[in-house]
C-alpha cells in the first residue's frame, strides 16, 4: 500500500519570465514527484501520469531518478504557454495541445491511502473516476484544473462545473485566494472554507500568497505564516509544492499547523529556483526557524 499517490499529466512548459524564456516540463505531478524525490523516504509515493510519445524521456528520468511511476500512452501531451510579468502572482496561459483524460480502468490497479488528483484542466478526471478512487483511500484535489477552460488556445476562468459532486468525495482541498472567487464569489478564505466543508472537504487548504495560507479542519481555523523568499525567481509549481510537503507531513500524522509551516517553508525555497524544488528537509527547517 503506497502512501501517497499522485495522478496528474506531465507536460511540457514553456515559461516566460521577464528575465528569460525557458521549455522544462511541467504539471503538478512532475512538481510533485522532484520534491518529494528531494525528501527522506518517510513516507512512499507513486507518480501516475499519461504522455504523449514525445515527452516519453521525461518520465525516463524519473525513474532513472528512482520513483515509482506508472504512465499510460495519450494522442498528445498538455502543452502550457506560461507568461508572466513583474507580478507572479499573475500569469496569462495558453494550452497548445490537450492529453487525454483518466479513465476507471487506469485507476483499478492502484493501491494508496491518498490519492492526490493534479487537475491540469477540467476534464482531467470525471466525477466517475473521483468516486471510484474515494472508495479506495483519501482523495485529495488540486482545485486550479477543474477552473480552467480552453477555447482555442486561451484559457479561461470557469466555475467549478460538478463541484458538488466531486467535493463530496473529496478529504483534503488545496487552492488558492484567485481559486476560491471563482468557485464561492467570496474574498473572505474564512467564508470560504466554512462553505467548502458543507460539500464534505474534511482539510480546505487556501494558499494566499504573501499573506501565508489558512487551513480549515475539525472545525478550526489554522492560520499559517509565509516565508519571504531571498529573492522571487520563478513561481511555477509553487503551488504543488505546498501540497508536496503539507501530504507529506500529513502522513506521517503531523499535526495542521506544522503541516503547513513545513509545506509553506518548502514553498519559499522553490520560489528562489527555477523548476521544480531541489533543496533538502535541512533547507526547510532552516527556513521554519528563521525570522523571514
């Protein structure tokens, strides 16, 4: 029985920065498997992903790197155009072409106490294929996928089209203060979180960016701090970084608040790169126990 379980596709970035433009792969999977790769073997872990021919090398590495992965064949890879100007909390994004979805028949060989789901677009994983995997373990949710349509190449902003159905299967929500307008209209993260949880979300995690993240869970608010970076190089993944260490923590049974202190310190340290995090658990405790 694995741990930890992530589905998601890899795909292929390109990202441009006003200091530079660069092609790396990309998608909450990949960010996912590099760092918890960079983490103490606590806790196991298990890539799923499905790829195009062409970004087959990509998934060689990584199990040249030594993590388990499993990857079923797709017409094509995701195909992200990241663009973003001297604020990086905003980007424009294109989707140059489209993997395709999961399917139940993919999901039936696999054993996880939680599955996390990097939704890259909203039709990554139907309520069907959710449904099935909740009766397997732990589901947790990437909420950016299931909020973004593309119409041509442009990506646009979309209420969360089965929320009720999914959310209802869900035990752990991670998203961000862009994320939950679009799905509650509402700008207040408390307000927020207390609507999430009536759908059945047993951990809303609700990142807001320099203002720290907010954790609701056995009806408690957990406020958590940011970590100012040295310097901000790249926030790509950064997200699925957060979720990268708050798992990780989680199970191994660390308590909301240190979950998230370590996933948020973890955060910080990948926005000084570029790509996918490549410190050590030394490199976040120092950032836990520094006055940033």
């Amino acid at each position: 029985m694995i741990d930890i379980c992530c589905i998601g596709h890899i795909t292929r970035d390109k990202i441009i920065t006003p200091r530079s433009e660069v092609y790396m792969a990309g998608g909450t999977s990949f960010y996912m498997s590099r760092g918890m790769h960079q983490l103490p073997e606590d806790v196991s872990y298990q890539l799923v992903t499905k790829v195009g021919q062409g970004q087959v090398p990509e998934v060689d590495k990584l199990r040249d790197a030594g993590i388990d992965t499993i990857c079923y064949p797709s017409r094509h890879t995701v195909y992200f155009e990241n663009k973003y100007g001297a604020d990086t909390n905003k980007r424009t994004q294109r989707v140059l072409a489209k993997a395709d979805p999961f399917t139940i028949e993919e999901m039936r060989p696999l054993e996880a106490k939680v599955f996390h789901l990097g939704s890259l677009l909203a039709d990554d994983f139907s309520p069907e294929v959710v449904k099935y995997l909740s009766t397997k373990g732990q589901v947790s949710i990437d909420a950016q996928g299931y909020l973004r349509e593309v119409v041509g190449e442009q990506v646009h902003a979309i209420d969360w089209k089965d929320k009720e159905e999914i959310l209802a299967c869900t035990d752990i929500l991670k998203l961000n203060e862009h994320e939950m307008e679009v799905i509650t209209n509402s700008k207040n993260p408390r307000t927020v979180a207390l609507n999430l949880a009536e759908y059945g979300v047993k951990e809303v995690v609700i990142t807001l960016g320099s203002y720290g993240s907010l954790i609701y869970a056995d009806h408690h608010f957990y406020e958590i701090p940011a970590y100012k970076p040295r310097e901000l190089v790249d926030a790509t993944g950064s997200g699925d970084t957060y979720s990268t260490g708050y798992l990780y923590c989680r199970m191994q049974g660390m308590d909301y608040v240190e979950s998230g202190k370590f996933a948020a310190a973890m955060c910080t340290l990948k926005l000084e790169n570029s790509g996918p995090f490549n410190r050590t658990i030394a490199d976040i405790r120092k950032v836990m126990r520094s006055k940033r």
